[in-house]
C-alpha cells in the first residue's frame, strides 16, 4: 500500500518523479492508500502520498497487472517461462523460496538473466 514511512513508499516518491522510471503494480492496492493514488493518477499530475508528505509529479511509467498474491510457485513459475522474459527479478518472499525460483528460472530459462537484487539496489533495464 505504500504507507508512509515504509520503504516502498520511500522508492515510490523517488522513483514516481522520474521518467526512466517504472511503478508496476501486481494486485490490489486501497484506493485510499498512496499505492491507491498512484494507481488512479493521471501522467505528469499531483499525487497525495500521505498526511505528512508533500504532492508528488507522477512522470514515471505505471503499469497495472491482475496477479493473485496467493497464486502458487508452479503457476508463477509456468507464468515466467510462457512469457520468457530477458530478466527477472525476484524481490519478494523468504530466502528459501526466492532461491527455489532461482535455480528453477535458471535451468528453465538459460537465456534470461534471473536476479535476487539486494534491497535498495539499481537495475539497469
């Protein structure tokens, strides 16, 4: 949801004031929240990120999927390999998990670069 004073709220309000950058959201995000405001702002318009931030311009790309949250790692896993992308980025889960998607998009995917970023990390598109 983007609360404020999480870090996903932090990366948001850098990353929404520049065009290189993209926000793609996967599942549902409270109208209400900054996550919300995002979502339903119109390009180079003000979004309200919360009671004690400030406006932000939205000049990034933003993008909307309709991913379940709860779907399980052998529909995500068939999802990734029909789509076959050039790099994948695994951001969310615990460590065990993340590492199962590696090595299975690794040896699924042998031309797509497959990355567990470190927190706060910059990856070049």
């Amino acid at each position: 949801m983007m609360t404020e004073g999480t870090l996903s709220h932090s990366f948001a309000r850098k990353m929404m004031t520049q065009e290189r950058h993209s926000i793609f959201f996967v599942g549902y995000a409270d109208p209400h929240s900054p996550a919300g405001h995002i979502k339903a702002a119109q390009q180079d318009g003000l979004v309200e990120l919360g009671e004690q931030t400030p406006p932000a311009e939205l000049r990034c790309r933003v993008e909307k999927f309709d991913f379940s949250a709860h779907a399980p790692r052998e529909s995500i896993r068939e999802y990734v390999r029909s789509v076959s992308p050039k790099k994948v980025l695994l951001v969310h889960g615990d460590r065990p998990a993340l590492e199962w998607f590696e090595r299975t998009l690794r040896a699924d995917l042998p031309d797509s670069e497959i990355l567990i970023p470190a927190p706060g990390a910059e990856i070049e598109i």
